[in-house]
C-alpha cells in the first residue's frame, strides 16, 4: 500500500455512469433527426482520442460525431447538415443529471479524504459537470475541481495543464499524487507523462499506456493506497 499525499479522481465513467443506456441514447438521436445510423456507442468512444479542442459541449460533440461520420465513410456532401442536426438532436436527449455512483465510488472518496488532499481532473466543461456533482451530492467533496477551460488554457486530458493546475492548487509534488481514472489514453497516459501515479479502473482492453495499479473497481482503491 502506497503513502500519498493527494489522490486525484475523473469523473465520468470513473465516479459515476449515466443512468441513460448509450445504445438507447444515441439511436433516439439518430430517429430524431431522421438520419441512418452510422455509428455506435463503441464507434463514438474509438474517436475520442482524435478529436480536437472544443470549448462548448456543442462543438464537442459536433466534432464528435463528425469524427465518427468520417470513420463510417458518410457521403461528404450531406456530412456537415447531418452532424448538426444529429448533435442538436443529442444534446435535447442527453440529461446531464441523469447519473448514478459507479460501484465502490462513494466509499472511495471517504477512504481518500482519510489519506489526505482530494482531487478532481475531468475532461468535461464546469456547467454540464457541476450539475453531475450536484446531482451526486459531491459539490463541495474535493480540496481542487478542475474542469477543461480551454480559454483559461486548461486543455483536457492527456494533456499536461489540468494536472499542472490540480497539483499546483494541491500543494503536492507529482510523485507524491495518484489519478484515479478509466481512460488508458486521457487518464493513464496524462498521469504517466506528468510522474503521476495511475490507477485503471474497470477497463481490460489492451493498451500501449500502462498504469501504476489496476483496479476492476473502485471499491478496490483501499488496497493501494
């Protein structure tokens, strides 16, 4: 077991998971606007990785969805009004409340608080993921939020200025902090790459981003630290 001064968590998928089956999620989008499916759940998450910086939810997942269209070779003239209109169609469905503590979770941050500072680092913009920690009753349960603010140059995951930000805030030395995620690319590779201890949560996928721990789930965190 691992002595650290600060433990940092993301979020989504990581602490909480909507309550909103994907699968189901992104087929009424698709019905809405009156579009063929073109892509899935698992089609939207392999993209993620090659998207660009975006400051509004909109142009998230406009570049999302975009990304996906090109994968599924969609017809270039008609790309642009589909992902329009699939990404208002998304964003009416998607209800940023709807979300539930993934397993273990709660108990996660009690053990954390009782080891030291808390943390939270996520890839999402300060509105739409404040009403999460409101719904979750977690507002106010960490020393440090930081949310991706491009233009107060918080660039998200993997990229080095959330966690800059987080440590700086914290008062820790990177090698005295660990991050808990679930995303090999945004979560290990980012903490990797900053000498930040990394913990996986609940993924088995293989990945060219190795943590410091892996856990099948965060009930399992008191076994690290």
């Amino acid at each position: 077991m691992a002595d650290y001064d600060a433990i940092c968590f993301d979020l989504d998928r990581t602490l909480c998971e909507s309550t909103q089956d994907p699968g189901r999620l992104l087929e009424s989008a698709f019905d809405r606007a009156g579009l063929e499916q073109f892509c899935t759940p698992a089609d939207l998450r392999a993209a993620l990785p090659s998207l660009p910086v975006t400051e509004t939810d909109r142009e998230f997942y406009e570049s999302l969805f975009r990304e996906a269209a090109n994968r599924a070779g969609v017809d270039p003239e008609t790309r642009e009004a589909a992902v329009s209109t699939l990404s208002t169609a998304y964003l009416e469905l998607r209800d940023p409340t709807a979300v539930e503590f993934r397993p273990g979770a709660e108990t996660a941050l009690e053990h954390a608080h009782d080891r030291g500072r808390v943390g939270l680092i996520t890839n999402g913009g300060r509105k739409t993921q404040s009403r999460k920690l409101r719904t979750l009753g977690i507002e106010h349960a960490f020393d440090v939020r930081v949310f991706t603010e491009p233009s107060a140059g918080i660039y998200p995951k993997p990229n080095a200025e959330p966690f800059e930000y987080a440590l700086g805030e914290l008062g820790v030395d990177p090698a005295n902090a660990i991050h808990v995620g679930d995303s090999p690319h945004a979560d290990v590779a980012g903490a990797n790459a900053m000498g930040i201890d990394s913990a996986l949560v609940g993924v088995a996928d293989p990945s060219d981003h190795q943590p410091t721990y892996e856990l099948s789930s965060l009930a399992r965190l008191e076994s690290i630290v």
